[in-house]
C-alpha cells in the first residue's frame, strides 16, 4: 500500500469521525455525509486500482 493510500484512508477514517460528531452534537447535515460518501469511493477507488 502506497503512502498516498495510507493517507487517504486516514482522512476517511477522520472524516466519518468528524461527520458522526458533527451529527451527534448539531444534527445531521446531508452534505456533509455525502462528501464523506464521495471521499470514501475516492479512497475505494484508490484502493482497487493500486499497483501490486
């Protein structure tokens, strides 16, 4: 796994965290969850198309 990867999937890993808070303290907001959603298919993306 390349560092960039590695990277990505951080960010995702934090984005969810950040997007469950902000949602649990000042309620859901559906832009935020999709660009979570977009990040994670960009990290999916990432992923399946990363050299061996």
């Amino acid at each position: 796994m390349s560092g960039s990867t590695k990277t990505m999937g951080v960010l995702t890993i934090g984005a969810l965290v950040l997007t469950t808070a902000y949602t649990v303290a000042l309620g859901s907001n559906g832009w935020l969850w999709f660009a979570w959603l977009v990040l994670g298919l960009a990290t999916l993306g990432m992923l399946t198309t990363r050299d061996t």
